[in-house]
C-alpha cells in the first residue's frame, strides 16, 4: 500500500478535477453529473442525447464532439 491510495487528503494538482455539472455546446441545457466526470471522461446530454468529450482548459473544461 502506498500513499497514492489514499483519496481523502487533499493534493492539489495530483489527480483531474472531478466536475460535478456541464452545460451542453449542442442545447444549453445544464446537466448535473451525479457521479461526477473529468477531463478524459465522455458525458452525454440528457436532454439531446449528443455525446461529448472532455477536454481541459486553463480555467476549467470545454467539451467537444465525441
Ligand atoms: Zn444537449
């Protein structure tokens, strides 16, 4: 066991950013992510059903066409 499983302590800038919302490119429509998503993960608007990637940028996510 290493430190590296611990998920608890905080360390900044060690794992993504777990995002818990997004607001569709496609609809505008704000989609709340229950079980949270980050930079990598595909989310799908529940209310176009259009499917996204995310990407990061400096000041957050954007989300393009998967
Ligand atoms: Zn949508």
């Amino acid at each position: 066991m290493s430190d590296d499983d611990y998920d608890d302590a905080p360390r900044p800038s060690k794992r993504p950013k777990l995002f818990t919302e997004f607001d569709c490119p496609e609809c505008s429509a704000n989609n709340p992510a229950s079980d949270g998503f980050r930079v990598g993960d595909e989310v799908t608007c529940m209310w176009c059903a259009l499917t996204w990637r995310v990407r990061a940028t400096d000041d957050g996510f954007k989300l393009v066409p998967a």
